[in-house]
C-alpha cells in the first residue's frame, strides 16, 4: 500500500505554481523524509495529501486510494503542522478533550502518560508551554489518534537541539513500534540522516529524485543522505534556475 | 434498512468510509473554544439588564399611577402624569440610541473570531485535519452559537418590551404615545435576536474572508451599521402595504407610523409633503395653519390631505417580517462561509 500516491499534482497561487506536475507514490511503513530548501513546495505537497488545499490540477490519494481530506483519509492521517499550532488560551486537558472528540479513536491513556513522562502538567495552558513542550503536547495528540500515517511539517524547525532529539526519538518509536508510517518534511538534512528510509528531494515546486535511501546511496555512490541532497540540489539549480 | 447501513459500516473500518461522528461531538468543542465569548456576552447583557430594571422600575411605578388614576383631568392626576413625564423624560430616546450598537456588538465579537482566530493562529491547520469533516465543524459551530445567542438575546428583548411599555402608552392623554416603530423597533424579543443573528454572521463571514480578527469586527459593524440604517430608512415601511386615510384623526392616534403625506384638489394630485409657499400664504395666513398640519386652513379651500400610514397594531407582523428575513440572510451568510470552509485553499 502506499501512503502517499500523487499524479500530475499541481497546485498553484495566483500566477505562480508552488507545485508542478508532482507524480509519485510514498510506501508505507517508512519513515520518508522530504526534502528540499525553503520556497521548494514541501509545505504544499503535505497539504494536498491532508487535504486542507485542493489541488489545482492532477490528483492526490492518501493510505491506498483515499481522496486526500475526505473523512475517511483524515481518520487515518495525523497532522502536525508547521510551528505546531494549539489552541494557546486553553489548557492541555482541553486540547486532549476536543483532540478526541474530533476523533473516532483517541488514546486517552497513552496521552495522559507521555504528557506525565514529559511533565506537562494537565491543568496548564497550552499557551504557556515551552516550545519543545508545545511541540511534544503536539505530537502526543497526533500519536493518540492512533494514526496509519503520521505527517510532519517542518517539526522541529523551531526547536533547540535537544528538544529535536526528544521530538524525533518520539517519532522514531512511534513508527518502530506501532508501525505507523511517518511522512515529515525538513529542510535541515542532517536530522534526516538517522531516521528516514525513504527521500523525496524537491526543489523550485517539482520532485526531483525519490527512492528508498540505500537504493539511492547504492545508485548514486554517495555515503550519506546528506551528500547526496546536496549533490543533487547543486546539480539540478541550473537546471532550476533557467 | 439504515440500520443495517450502519452496522455494515460500523464493520468495515476504514476503507469503507468511517460512520460519521455525531454531532454531539462538537458541543464540548464548541463550549471549550468560545465560552469566554458567551460569558462575555453574559456579563454585558446581564450588566445592561440590571441598569433597564433600574432604571424602568421607578418609571414603571409613575406610569402605573399615572394611568390608574380617574378622572384624568383631575389635579391630582395631572400631577401624577406629570411625574411620569419628568422620570422619563430623555431616557428611553438615550438608551434606545445606546442599545442599537448591542447587537451589532455581540455578533461581531462573537462570530468574527469563529473563523478569524483559527485562520490568524494558524490553528485550523488542526482543526480541519481531525477526523471530523471540517464543513461538519463548520456547520455545528455556525449553528449552535447564533442558537446560544438568539435564545440571550430574546431574552434580553423581553425586557426591552416591558422597558418600553410606558413609552408606547395607551390611557390618557399626557402620556407618552410613541409609534412601536421607533427607535426599539429593532431591540425587541423578534429582531433583537434576528439582528444579533445577522451581525454574527455576517462577522464569520467576514473572519473567513479576511483572516483575522480585529479588522473583521470593523468590517462587521461598518456593514451591520450600513444594513440597519438601509432598513430602518429604507425597507422597513414597504413590509406592508401602508394604509391611506383622509381622516385628519389617524386611526390608533399618534402611535402610527406616518410614512407620507400629500394634498389632492379636485380628485388630482396638488403636492407632497408641505404645502408650497405660495399656497400657505394664499390660504393659511393669519396664523390658521399654525402647527404641523396645515389641512384645516386648506380643506374649505378644496384640497383634501392624504396620509399613508402604517398602524401601530402591525407591530408583530413587522417584527417577523424583519426577524424574518434578516434570519434568511444569516442563513445564507452562514451557508456561504461553510461553503468557503469546505473548499477553501490553505
């Protein structure tokens, strides 16, 4: 099954195309790392596949042919955007409340002991968390949903390198355990390095490699993911750039 | 039948399309997200209340004096009537100035952060990713929050009414004799709700266009005024056909509601409104057409005076005519933003 599946995908704002003729298929039970630098349509991509922008041309399918943002891809699909928004004036236990009402499934106790584990006390307004907590009580609501496909934008961006560490040892887990499949976007590479198996490289709106990272280590002769992007990026922005 | 729909569903998880969540769902939600703005509209409606009992109650008491008190033209009376018109003096015109602004007030800043704030924060970027169809959110939130407050604001509109009574009067003469069409026309149990209704709509409109909170209460309360301003000047006198009458004596005296006068000579019309210069000089010196109505000094002269009036007894209608369609519009409003919602680009 793949997670992901896109063709022809495009989407554009006013005049300008943030994505063109995106065709490509994401496996599932991986963790899948899209990369590419800022203004490259990561951004983009993951909307269309959560549904929150339809697409302005082509089409999107999320977890084995369901029609992107339609409630039965949403059931499946946990969404962490960029910057981690929560309602800020309300407080954990609230997010927690209106995270599982919004839900068939939320996992109550496993919300409850991640958020004790990180110390984020209930009664706390969202608004008054740190950002590395702010981003976990993020994530935590995402897992508890029981996802097939967790989906990250920019994650960790905004945070210092130790609540990095956290955030993505949380995923990681996540995705060795309870087999979800991760699609995460980032445009800091070496991040990446330990933790996805599968890359789709963007840049200027288009997909401009994807593959099983071994696959394309093996076939580009590279020794690291981060190697090979940088290669690739340098190699394709006179390409790009005409 | 439906039930084996369901449980058929319920069986397939998944793939299949999950079996809806029920709307229930969004009551929490929605309690959790705005009660601040409900107990803001509380406080502020509560706080008015207790300055219209205040205020009414003395006012009350003199007019129920004033009216139970025979033979009117005693002197007794006459001081008691007296009494009433010094404590009501300017307030019910000052206040029914000041309570306009209310509803637009409360559906501006109920309604506009509806959409706005998710927008502005960034927050519906998780809102519309849960499993609950974000038009469903939409629709629940969009409905169930005008409801909560219709059912404040009729209540509040009970009040205005009994506020009102010794205004609108009835008994004997002295007392206050307003058309129901003045300025609480929009302040009463139907179109106090119907306007705060509307205002709320058009706010979370609004929010959806503009994506952020403090300009889409301007736009609101700048397009609220512009629509209670083309009613009140515009619309309102056309809900009914008005009635015509030559009698000089309206029909439920001064409590109708003039819309038009014009004079006729010799089955033709001669002119509208106030008789021209020319003629009052001809035929209304020497002080006969002293006062308003000119048409004593004009009738022996064959001009006849018609009114066009709406009587005071149509109060209910137009209140449901307005109520009417001003629910109407919200509903289409509301149908536009959830439309927007549902197809809206991120």
């Amino acid at each position: 099954m793949n997670v992901v599946e896109a063709s022809g995908l495009g989407k554009r704002y006013g005049r300008t195309w943030a994505l063109r003729e995106c065709t490509l298929q994401i496996p599932a039970g991986r963790v899948t790392a899209l990369v590419g630098p800022n203004g490259a349509g990561k951004t983009t991509l993951l909307n269309l596949a959560v549904g929150l922008t339809p697409p302005s041309a082509g089409e999107v399918t999320v977890l084995g042919g369901r029609r992107a943002g339609s409630p039965a891809a949403l059931d499946g699909i946990a969404f962490v955007a960029q910057d981690t928004p929560l309602y800020k004036g309300l407080s954990v236990a609230d997010m927690l409340f209106i995270t599982r009402s919004l839900n068939r499934r939320f996992d109550q106790p496993y919300a409850h002991a991640r958020l004790a584990e990180l110390g984020i006390p209930l009664r706390r307004r969202a608004g008054k968390l740190s950002g590395g907590q702010q981003a976990q009580l993020a994530l935590t609501l995402a897992l508890a949903r029981r996802p097939q496909l967790l989906v990250l934008d920019e994650p960790v961006a905004a945070l210092d390198p130790v609540a990095r560490h956290d955030f993505m040892a949380t995923v990681l887990s996540a995705a060795a355990a309870e087999g979800v499949s991760v699609l995460l976007s980032s445009h800091v590479l070496t991040e990446l390095e330990r933790v996805a198996s599968y890359l789709v490289l963007m840049s200027r709106g288009q997909v401009r490699l994807a593959g099983a990272v071994d696959d394309l280590l093996a076939a580009h002769g590279q020794a690291s993911l981060e190697e090979l992007a940088l290669r690739y990026l340098r190699e394709t922005a006179p390409e790009v750039a005409r | 039948m439906s039930a084996v729909t369901v449980s058929a569903r319920r069986g397939a998880d998944g793939q299949a399309g999950p079996r809806r969540l029920p709307w229930r769902r969004m009551a929490g939600v929605t309690w959790r997200q705005h009660r601040l703005a409900l107990a803001g509209v509380v406080v502020l409606l509560g706080a008015l209340a207790v300055l219209l009992w205040v205020t009414g109650l003395p006012l009350h008491r003199a007019w129920a004096a004033a009216i139970a008190c025979h033979p009117a033209s005693s002197p007794g009376c006459q001081d008691l009537i007296g009494n009433f018109g010094a404590s009501a003096t300017g307030g019910g015109k000052t206040q029914g100035i000041l309570l306009q602004v209310v509803p637009a007030l409360i559906g501006a800043f109920a309604g506009a952060p509806v959409l706005a704030r998710e927008l502005e924060t960034g927050t519906f970027r998780f809102a519309w990713t849960q499993g609950f169809a974000r038009w469903r959110w939409a629709l629940a939130k969009l409905v169930a929050l005008p409801v909560i407050l219709a059912a404040l604001t009729a209540a509040f509109g009970v009040l205005v009414s009994w506020y009102y009574q010794p205004y609108a009067g009835g008994g004997p003469a002295g007392l206050y004799q307003n058309s129901p069409f003045g300025d609480l026309f929009s302040l009463r149990e139907v179109t106090f709700p119907a306007w705060t209704v509307a205002a709320f709509a058009i706010a979370a409109l609004a929010g959806m266009l503009i994506r952020r909170v403090v300009p889409a209460i301007v736009a609101t309360l700048a397009v609220y005024a512009g629509l209670a301003f083309a009613a009140a000047s515009f619309l309102r006198e056309h809900y009914l056909t008005p009635l015509v009458t030559t009698s000089l004596e309206l029909p439920g005296t001064s409590t109708a509601w003039v819309i038009s006068q014009w004079f006729t000579k010799d089955g033709r019309f001669a002119f509208g409104g106030n008789p021209p210069l020319n003629i009052l000089n001809q035929y209304c010196s020497g002080g006969k057409g002293a006062g308003p109505s000119f048409a004593p000094c004009l009738a022996p002269h064959g001009y006849t005076q018609w009114t066009s009036f709406q009587p005071a007894s149509r109060l209910w209608p137009f209140q449901w005519i307005e109520g009417g369609w001003l629910l109407g519009l919200s509903a289409a409003i509301i149908a536009v933003t959830i439309w927007l919602v549902a197809r809206r680009a991120a």
